[in-house]
C-alpha cells in the first residue's frame, strides 16, 4: 500500500509531461471552439478579440475565463501583450524563451480585465492562473473554477498563482485544495514543488498555499483595480 501512495505522483508527474512542446501538437478532444478564430505566425497570435480587455473577467456562472498563454506540457514562454492585445512568445538576446526545466504542471495564463498593482500586493500584471486539466492550444479560452491560490515571492516580489480546475475534465469535480488533495494525491505537490524550481534554486519562495476564499479576494480585488485603472484613462 505505502509502495502505492508513494509511486502515484511519479505516475501523474509523468503524464503531465509527456506532452510534446511543439505548438501543434497540444491538441486535444475538448479544444474550444474560440481557438478557430485565432490567427498565427510564428512569435505571435492575434485572437478574435483583444485577449486582456476583448473578454470579461468572470462567466454568468461565476467561473472565470482563462487566456490560455502555456499549455500543460509546454516550455515556451509567451504571453499576453498589454499594449495590443495579442499573445506573443517572450525574445531574449537569444532567441525566443524557453523555461529551463521541466514543461508547465498545467495550462497556465492570465484572467483578462484584471490588473493587481504592487501596492494591493501584486506584480503591476494580470492576474496568473494555473489550470488544472489536459493542454489546450495556445491562445484558447478556457472556462475555468477558482479552488484556491499559491502566494508565493518571486526574487522578494509577490506573484501569487491561482489555481483552477477547467471545466469538462475529472478535475472539475473538485471545489476546493482539501479536495483536490483527496482526490488527486501528489497533485498540489507537483504544482508547488514544479513553481518553487523552475527558476533555479532560491528565485521562487512559496509563502502558503490558501484555500478557495482567499483566491476569490484577490480576483475580485484584481477586476476592480482593473476597472478603476481604465476609469482614469
């Protein structure tokens, strides 16, 4: 039995990252229907919309709706311009960026019409979100459930993660972290033990992991700063 409770993260972690990171590649059964609309050359993706003001924070059912920026499975870095609105891979002096370590835990991305200044704790961006669940294409909409957030320091500055769950998956079942514990042992491990390294040694400090409530704070925290920002312009 203990044999068994010790190799299931192994096993998961394994599944997580088998994914190939080739763009084409992370395709799977349920892609939304959005990602049809979705223009693409190389370094970048214009959506149908403008993917940081083009679509609201939050879903009539109060789910949220994620700009997907990183597929499960994914190293390559890109992310949601500001100024345009389009999704565009991260340029280095060499060459496009890629993590250096082991592809992302989950699709991960940033909730649209959200923005935490550094003086309401965050990091002056969008709101990060890792999504639980199998890879979607880059630049997919995702309808998505809040069950909890890492805070976490990165180089001594606040950048907290919140997680989610996408909705037609396994992982929807799950409504909160003491759930996602029981129901997917190993999970959480895997997703702070991959956010506390994947920028070497020391960069990453995970402060807590905080349940259900204290991420629904911050998101609406994060949409009215939004709103208040874009009232002044």
């Amino acid at each position: 039995m203990n044999t068994l409770n010790l190799s299931f993260p192994l096993i998961l972690l394994i599944s997580l990252f088998s994914c190939k990171n080739e763009q084409k590649e992370l395709i799977t059964s349920n892609q939304p229907d959005s990602i049809k609309e979705i223009i693409i050359d190389p370094y970048t993706i214009i959506g149908e919309h403008h993917f940081l003001n083009g679509y609201e924070a939050k879903t009539a059912e109060g789910n949220i709706n994620v700009v997907v920026e990183i597929p499960t499975g994914s190293v390559d870095k890109w992310e949601v311009d500001k100024t345009d609105g389009s999704l565009k891979w991260q340029i280095l002096e060499d060459g496009p960026r890629k993590v250096n370590y082991l592809g992302y835990p989950g699709n991960y991305g940033m909730i649209p019409k959200t923005y935490l200044p550094k003086d309401l704790g965050g990091d002056g961006d969008p709101l990060d979100v890792i999504v639980l669940g199998p890879a979607v294409k880059r630049g997919s909409i995702i309808e998505c459930k809040i069950i909890g957030v890492i805070e976490l320091l990165d180089r001594g500055e606040q950048d907290d993660k919140l997680i989610a769950v996408m909705k037609d998956t396994p992982f929807y079942l799950v409504n909160s972290i003491d759930e996602l514990k029981q129901s997917f042992n190993g999970a959480l491990d895997i997703v702070t033990t991959w956010f506390s390294n994947y920028k070497g040694p020391g960069k990453m400090e995970i402060q807590t992991v905080a349940e259900k409530e204290r991420a629904d704070e911050i998101l609406e925290a994060s949409i009215k700063a939004y709103k208040n920002a874009n009232e002044t312009h």
